[in-house]
C-alpha cells in the first residue's frame, strides 16, 4: 500500500520556484531516500508534506487521504512525524520532558510509559541523561532526542531531514543503525540526507532532486551503481 503519494508539487518563496512539480512515493514498509545538492528543495518538500509551508500547486496524499485542508498540528495523530532540520528540541525542557511532551495525546499514562521505555531501549543514551535539559546535550544526543520524540507519536511515517548533519562519523553510523531499527519495527522513512552514501545503504528506493525537481528516481541500489550519481554525490 502506498502511505505517501506527492504528486506535480509546486512551492515558490516570492518569485523562486523552489519546487517545480516534484513527485514521490513511499510503500508502507520502505526507507525512501531524497538525495540532491544544497538548495535543491530537499527540506522544502519535507516541509510542505507536513504542511509548514503551503504549496502553490499538487497534491499530497497521506494514506489515501488528502492532505490539502489538514493542519499541521493534526498530522502526529494521524501518524505522520516530521524531525527537521537542526533537531529543534525544547532547550529548557529536560529529555524526559521533550518525550512527555510530544505523547501528550496519549491519555493512557501506562501507554505512554510503554512508548518511552521503547525510545529508551533504542537509545539507551538518553535513559542515562532523562533529567538533563535538552541544551546541555551533545548535538548526536539532541538527534536522538529529536528522532526519539517522532517515535513518541507511535508514527507511520516519519520525515526525517539530515540525520548525520554536524555529528562525528562513528555517531552517524549509530544514528543511521538506529533508523534501520526503527524501520524494522514497521515505521516507513522518507529520508533527506546529504550523505548519500549512508543514505543509500539503508533505503529501499531513492528520488534524486535537482533545482526543484525529481530527475531520476530507482532502487537505491540502482543510484548506487550509477556512474552519474557517483561521481556527482558518492565521492
């Protein structure tokens, strides 16, 4: 079942045309990585999935339903998770806090329990620093608080903008293992990710963005093997 259809999606700041008629899919089950230089519309297509921005023109279909009228604040409860870019945690707000926050909706206090010891069995990091502020974290530990916040409204989806951006490599490689986990358990990904080595290895499929728009799309495999994809993003 497809759980996410973009399709011709346009988005302008003034009169740039950041998006120009972009289209993607993601299958229940599937990572699907979104690949492309710097200001290719990578965080802008992010965005106006989970309806921050207002596209000019397309649609948006979030298993099956229309997301054309649904407000942001709605899209946790129907299972669709947004960690952006730069993590924005609650700085003043302890881990524990962060996680109580984003399962408010939840009136089941042993449900939500549940939902944390989950989030601290997948980063056992934060178990240890649950009472610290989210601004005394590391920039590693404050994306696994963003990620782990996601998971606290037992998404179906999660949009995942820059994972491994200003972490050591050895952290990135725990950020990444962790994602694949998280899929296993039944959670589909869409993935921006200027790494795109690390972003192919773990996804299914993988869209590449140019100026806007989607210029080649196949199995992530496929890209990885390509000789343009190669040299332009793989190093």
């Amino acid at each position: 079942m497809t759980i996410l259809a973009v399709q011709d999606l346009e988005v302008s700041y003034g009169g740039v045309r950041a998006l120009r008629g972009a289209s993607l899919s993601v299958e229940e089950g599937e990572i699907v990585a979104l690949i492309g230089a710097n200001g290719a519309g990578k965080t802008t297509l992010l965005r106006a999935i989970s309806r921050l921005i207002p596209a000019k023109a397309g649609t948006i279909h979030y298993e099956g339903a229309a997301l054309g009228g649904v407000a942001a604040h709605e899209l946790p409860r129907r299972g669709l998770a947004h960690v952006p870019e730069g993590r924005l945690v609650f700085g003043d707000l302890t881990v524990q806090e962060n996680l109580d926050l984003a399962g408010w909706w939840h009136k089941d206090a042993a449900a939500r329990q549940a939902d944390r010891d989950r989030v601290f069995t997948l980063f056992p990091r934060l178990a240890e620093r649950r009472a610290q502020h989210g601004s005394t974290l590391s920039g590693g530990e404050q994306q696994m608080l963003a990620i782990a916040r996601a998971i606290m409204a037992r998404p179906k989806l999660i949009l995942l903008d820059e994972p491994s951006m200003g972490l050591a490599p050895l952290l990135v490689r725990s950020i990444f293992a962790t994602i694949g986990e998280i899929n296993r358990m039944g959670t589909s990904i869409l993935l921006v990710e200027q790494n795109a080595n690390m972003a192919l290895a773990i996804a299914h499929r993988a869209y590449v963005l140019q100026t806007g728009a989607v210029v080649l799309t196949g199995t992530a495999e496929e890209l990885r093997r390509n000789p343009e994809i190669q040299e332009a993003y793989l190093g």
